[in-house]
C-alpha cells in the first residue's frame, strides 16, 4: 500500500516548491516575481521520477508564486496549492498549516454508529456564507443533537459561488469561504462543541475551469470519462504519481486539517483495473491515520452500485470502508410520503418496498431495476456489516437540488407527512443524516447554482441541466438559470423561520427524535436481523421493531389501529395519538414509538 508522500512537498525548507511535473522540458519557478530555473529532481527511485527541484529557491515567509512551463510566459498555479487567493488561474500562495495553534487537544473523535449527521453547504448555510459565520450556528447544532457536520466540497473552484463540485485544485479551500486559516478555525472549534467534522472529497473528475493538472503530467485518462468529464488516470501510465497524489489528499485532510472523516463522490465513477483498487488504499490509509491520531477517522462512500464489498474488510477482499451512502432508503421514504413515482422513483411505490430497505439495507440487490433496465445490486452480509454502515437520509443536497426547481419536501408536504420521514430517517437502523433546514422545515430552495465568468460554459451548463431532467417527466420551462445570481442567492437558509408555527414544531421533534435516538441503544445498536417489519399496503400502516421497541407509523389520510403496542409510549408526532396497551390509535399522517 502507498502511504502519504509526506518528503515529497514539506511545506517549509528544501524542496518546498519541488513539483511533479514530467510533461514539460523545462520548468521555471515564479516566486515573489523572481525566476528561479529547475531542475529534476537528483534519484533513481521510481518516486522520483518525474519531479523538478529548485534548489536555491526561497525559504521562510510566504510567497506568491507559480510555473512557467516549456518557456510559457503565462505562469500556473501549482497542481498542490494550498491557497489561490486571486482565484484558480492565479498565482499559488504559501500556506503552512503547522502555523495553527490548535485547541482540540481533549477531543477523541466519534464513531459513526449511532452518530447523526448533518450535511450542509457553506455558502448557503449562513447569510455571509463563511466558514467564520458557519461556526457561530455549532451551538445550534450541537444543541439539535448532531454529532458530524458534513461539509459539502470547499475545495477552490472558479468564480464566487457553486456547489463545490467543480473543483480543480483539491488541496485549496475556496477562498471565498475563508481559505485554509479559516478551514482550521471551522474544525478547531466543532471540536470544541463536541462535533466531528466529515468532509466531502471528489476525486472522479475535475471541474471545468481552471484545471491545469494535464499540462503537468497524465493526470487523466482521455476519451475514458464519465458524466462529468475525462476520469482520473488510476491505473495508466504515470498512475503511480496520480494515485499518490489524491492519498496524499487525503492524508493532508485527515491529518493538517484534523477532520474526522471524508465523503467520498460518486466512487462508482472512479475507473481503475488494478489488482489494489484505490478504495482499499483509502481504507487503508484512513485506519493507519487513525492509529497515528489516536481516534476513529471515517470514510464514507457515495455510491449507487449497492455493492456490500465497499464496507467488507479488507482481509476478506473488501475495501474496508466504514459507510456508504444508501439512495434506496431515500427513494423509499420519498415514494412513501410524496407519492412521487416519476424516474428512479417508479419501483418504491409500495410500503413493501420501504419495508424491504428497512429489513435488508438495499431494495435493489439483484432485483431488477426498472430505470435502469436491468437487475443491480447484490445482497449484504448481515455478518459482515452493522447497519450503521449506511448513511440514509430524507433528502440531501443531490436529491433537492437535482429536482427541476429545487424544492424541498416542506414545500409541498404537511407537517404529518415531514414527521413521517423524519421518523423513519432517526429511528431507523441505519446511520442518519440531515439536510440543512430540514430539522425545521426549510421553505427556502436548494437549487443547482454555478458562476462560471466564461459565457460560453455557464449557457453549456444550463442546457446540460434541462436535458438531465428528460427522463424524470419534469418541466424544462420551470429549471431555474445555474448562472443567474438569484439562483444562489434563493438557495441560502431563512433561520428566522426556524422559531415561528410548524417550523417550531418540526424542529422540537427533530430535537426529541434525536435524544431518544441517544438514550435508547436498541435504535441504533442492534444489527439486520434484529429488526422485523409488518406493512399492510391497502391501509398504509408499517411497523417495525428493534429489540423491545417498535415504531408504528400511519401513512394513510384516515386513523388506523394497530394491536399489539408496546406498553409505553416513548414518542409520539400528533398529540392525537392514543395507547392503552392492547391497541395504538394512530391519526392520519402520524407515527409513534413505544416500548415493550
């Protein structure tokens, strides 16, 4: 297994600006506008190969600088930049993240089972949209009940604003949020309210603009992309480099920025035939991370494969990984509660499909998808793997904001129907995570935005959106504009309504369902076969049990009742709900917990 090349890029000293580059002829260092010639860098180890040292380059303070390469005048950033504060076709700017006088001596990390998370966007989490401004709400977070906040991408990408998916320099946080002072500020004080920090990495693509990484070396592999462009080169020629490159990423993550975790993008998109796939090197290297700091470091795939081998260990020919995203729980619970049965939808119209995602962790483990035109997936081996290795949620970041108009469910929904999902989503098996504004019923958007500077890209990904929408039946005239500000500026959070109506009562249950979650093991302790489930279809009632407690839920728009309750009521989402022990009384949209 490769490990971080830490003597590869220290940041102060010798080889402070060495660089891989083993494209070019010639390279010339630009640092605090004086040129200093390169040369390759002296050794035959294969590690070696490839790289350019400047041996009288500057040491000490930090320095703009960047690389002329084959005699080009124009200079470019360096493929590890730590900071691009003029903007991604700009100079580099030192960084040394040794610089930091971290407070979190005290803090031991968390484990993901019977961990909540909290996925947010920072440009849209608070009106200033920054880091700085994003921990002042920690107290809010760490009050709801929280225990990771997952940080959507903040890696530097080109213009003011974006989902962070269109990053091209993967060691620069943007510097619109702050830059990396301000990253190390974020984690040092979650730490302090007791919250561990996931943050999601995409290493499948690069972002449209701004990506200079091929004319340094085989970065990536042409006419081998995916939906989002050219794939990263994994396992071509000069892949060594590549791969050491993004472990690299990870180690600096992991260990100059003291995240808890990483949320790895779409990993069903990263191409690579070798023996070793670099997810169990990712798997690797998080645990030996681990080891080194001395508390757990987590690694989360996203990826709609449902291949249970992502979570197997790696001595049984697994990844190792500790979660995966799980889309059919998702897909499950929306059917459910919206009726929505368009698209991907279509085959979890049934509760016998949420009671399927309940019981076994995917729908589709074989089974035959409709949209996708053929069977997928593969069964889990509830011996292998502990529920809490699926990370579900009610929505997310992909599944509002890849709707035509971005719409939440509180939208459209009642307050009974959101109580439904949220229910499912906290007392369910599975790891739980929430979307920003969904704990008090967000009406405000999240929408797709983007500000590509050039024109021609910003009309490009327009079109793009509508034609995604083609096979979901919805309305290309109603796509708002990724490019028109208005679009980003929608998308950002309204905390004052999380005080007022049922946004208060959303948020007081999303409070409660999160302290039993806590107080109660069996919701999150138990394994697969610890839970049974009993649906009737026509009458739109589930319930399903863990251990000595059981979770009734009424899904129809009349009352139902239900034998055989538990005898103490430990939750319920409608004060109309009634128990007496032989029978619940559930009104219509409601849901109860009770134990034994």
């Amino acid at each position: 297994m490769t490990q971080p090349n830490d003597a590869a890029r220290p940041v102060q000293g010798a080889g402070r600006f060495d660089v891989w580059a083993p494209e070019p002829g010639a390279v010339t260092l630009l640092a605090g506008g004086e040129r200093y010639e390169m040369g390759r860098r002296p050794g035959n180890a294969p590690a070696d190969e490839g790289w350019w040292t400047a041996a009288d380059a500057p040491a000490g303070a930090d320095v703009d600088y960047g690389y002329l390469l084959d005699g080009d005048e124009i200079p470019l950033p360096d493929p590890r930049t730590r900071r691009q504060p003029e903007g991604v076709h700009a100079l580099s700017r030192t960084f040394d993240p040794g610089a930091h006088r971290w407070q979190d001596a005290e803090w031991q990390g968390k484990e993901l089972q019977g961990a909540v998370i909290y996925e947010l966007h920072i440009g849209t989490f608070t009106p200033e949209g920054t880091l700085d401004a994003a921990a002042g709400k920690l107290d809010y977070l760490a009050g709801l009940g929280i225990d990771f906040i997952e940080l959507l991408p903040v890696n530097a990408f080109n213009g003011t604003h974006n989902w962070g998916y269109d990053g091209v320099q993967w060691f620069a946080v943007h510097e619109g949020y702050g830059g990396p002072a301000a990253y190390q500020r974020f984690v040092d004080a979650a730490h302090a309210a007791g919250l561990g920090v996931i943050q999601d990495v995409v290493y499948n693509h690069l972002g449209p603009s701004g990506n200079y990484l091929p004319r340094y070396g085989p970065y990536l592999k042409y006419g081998e992309g995916n939906t989002w462009g050219d794939s990263v080169n994994l396992d071509g020629p000069g892949s060594d480099h590549v791969r050491q490159y993004i472990l690299d990423n990870v180690a600096m993550w992991l260990r100059d920025y003291r995240v808890d975790g990483l949320r790895l993008d779409a990993v069903h998109a990263l191409k690579d035939e070798r023996a070793v796939h670099i997810l169990e090197e990712f798997g690797a290297l998080a645990d030996a991370l681990s080891s080194e700091a001395g508390r757990p470091l987590t690694l989360i795939a996203e990826s709609d494969l449902n291949n249970p081998r992502l979570l197997y260990p790696r001595d049984v020919n697994g990844y190792g990984l500790a979660g995966q995203w799980s889309d059919d729980f998702h897909h499950a619970v929306h059917v459910n509660v919206s009726g929505e049965t368009t698209g991907y939808y279509s085959d979890f119209d049934s509760l016998g499909a949420l009671a399927k995602v309940l019981r076994d962790g995917f729908f589709h483990d074989g089974s035959y998808s409709s949209f996708r035109g053929r069977h997928h997936g593969r069964p889990i081996n509830f011996s292998a793997v502990h529920p809490a290795a699926l990370v579900v949620c009610s929505q997310n970041h992909d599944q509002i904001g890849n709707r035509a108009t971005g719409d939440r469910l509180s939208q459209s929904l009642p307050y009974g129907s959101l109580a439904l999902a949220a229910v499912l989503t906290l007392t369910g098996p599975f790891t739980p995570m929430l979307f920003m504004g969904e704990e008090y019923g967000a009406t405000t958007p999240w929408q797709f935005f983007t500000s590509h500077p050039e024109p021609e890209l910003g009309k490009a990904t327009a079109e793009g959106r509508i034609r995604e929408f083609e096979r979901m039946g919805w309305d290309p005239a109603v796509v708002p504009d990724p490019q028109d500000p208005e679009t980003f500026t929608r998308s950002k959070l309204d905390w004052a309504e999380a005080s007022a109506g049922h946004h208060a009562r959303l948020l007081e249950l999303y409070r409660s369902l999160i302290a039993l979650r806590r107080s109660t093991p069996e919701l999150a302790g138990l394994g697969f076969a610890d839970t049974a489930v009993e649906f009737d279809d026509d009458a739109r009632w589930l319930r399903y049990r863990r251990g000595g407690v059981q979770v009734v839920l009424n899904f129809a728009d009349r009352p139902v009742s239900l034998d055989r309750p538990g005898t103490t009521l430990l939750l319920a989402t409608d004060d109309a709900v009634r128990t007496d022990g032989v029978q619940v009384e559930l009104p219509p949209l409601s849901a109860a917990v009770l134990r034994d």
